[in-house]
C-alpha cells in the first residue's frame, strides 16, 4: 500500500490504498517507516492515492486490536512511524490533497512542511466517537498552531478547510501544485536543509541549541570554504 518513487533528489512516498481512503494497517506503517528511514534524497513528498490523503488508521484494525488487547503495540507503531518521520534526515514535505483525518492529520503535523490544495480538509474526528489522537497528535498540534487552535480543533471534531487550516497555521501553504514546491526545495544546499531542520527541531535547553548551532555553522562553513570565497570576492 506505500508506493515509492525516487526521481532526482525528491522521494515520493505515496499511501497508496485510494479505495480506503488510504486508512493506514500495520503492515503500512512499517512500510511508511522504512520508506522515510531509507531515504538517502534529500527531500521525502509524503502524498495519497485518490481523493484523499489518508484517513488515519483503520478502523477496522483498531477494533480488532481492542478485541485482542494489542491496543498499545498498534499505537506504539504510529508513534514510531510519526518520530520517525520528523527525525529524517530528509526534509519531509506533506501534499495534502483531499481529505487528512486523524492519524493523517498526525503524521502531516510530524512532517516539516505541510502543503494543502484548494480541495484539501482537516479533521481530528476521534473525539465523536470516543478516541483521540494518540500517534503525537497532542504534543505536536499546540506546537504548531498554538494552544487555543488546537483545543478548538480537537475537541469539536470539526472540519477545516485549506485556507482556515493555513489561518490556524496547520498547513504553511495552499498550493496547487505541492509537489512542484517539494521540488524546488531540493534545488538548495542539501547539507544545509539537513542541519536548519536538525536545529529548528531541536527541543533542548537554549544553552545546547546555541552550542549546536554554532558547530552546526562551523560545519557549512568548512564545507563551503571555497564558494564563501568567491562569493567574497
């Protein structure tokens, strides 16, 4: 169900399963993984087959897994899918494109950029019907739209389309053409892409960012002693 294609330096990762709404199994987040894991371009485009990007998990797993009380494995592989996906040495770029709900919307928010179409829509609809997201939904949203949106957005279960999604920051833009933007990123210097999102990321004390950041730049600077010459010139 995860199909991949590398052309030039971008890894399209496709959820590939359009007939359920590319609800995720398993066997697909192990696949997901080691798609992201295994990449040695510089930048993943994380997208969905059909008329969706992906529906979350399947529901038809979830209850099969309450039945036999494998719950906290199910979720613990969502969660390892999702850090996963944000410690990439690649930059993770989500095209979202129709709908992204629940786990879907969790494993957008563990990429770097998410980019929506016109057509594309947000929910975390687990509330209704008694769950919530437990694959680093709650960590992750607050940090990217802010305590207030996030509490509006999970609690009511509502759907959001493209443009309130990049009101509330959910999505950094509403493009066309998401994967031509994942393109035009891998034009720039792949080092540098790969230590901005180490450092950006970075949730330790300010102390060690700062100290990070300073051998993070000493090691662009060595690596482009020459160009910074010339460019001095």
């Amino acid at each position: 169900m995860v199909r991949i294609e590398d052309a030039d330096d971008v890894r399209v990762v496709t959820l590939d399963r359009p007939e359920r709404r590319n609800a995720l199994t398993p066997a697909a987040l192990d696949d997901l993984e080691a798609a992201v894991v295994d990449c040695t371009a510089p930048v993943v485009y994380l997208r969905g087959a059909g008329e969706a990007f992906c529906a979350g998990a399947d529901l038809s797993v979830v209850a099969d897994v309450a039945d036999s009380g494998e719950v906290e494995p199910f979720v613990r592989r969502g969660q390892r899918v999702a850090d996963a996906i944000e410690s990439a040495s690649a930059v993770v770029v989500a095209g979202v494109d129709g709908a992204a709900r629940g786990g879907g919307v969790e494993l957008a928010l563990a990429c770097d950029l998410r980019l929506a179409t016109p057509d594309a829509t947000f929910g975390e609809p687990g509330v209704t019907f008694g769950l919530f997201g437990a694959w680093g939904g709650t960590v992750r949203l607050p940090e990217v739209v802010g305590l207030g949106d996030a509490l509006d957005f999970s609690l009511s279960g509502r759907v959001v389309d493209a443009e309130e999604a990049l009101r509330m920051g959910l999505v950094s833009r509403v493009v066309d053409d998401p994967r031509a933007v994942a393109e035009s990123l891998a034009e720039n210097d792949h080092m540098a892409m790969g230590l901005l999102k180490e450092r950006v990321r970075d949730r330790g004390s300010k102390a060690d960012q700062e100290d990070a950041e300073v051998a993070a730049f000493e090691a662009l600077v060595e690596a482009h002693a020459d160009d910074l010459t010339e460019l001095g010139e």
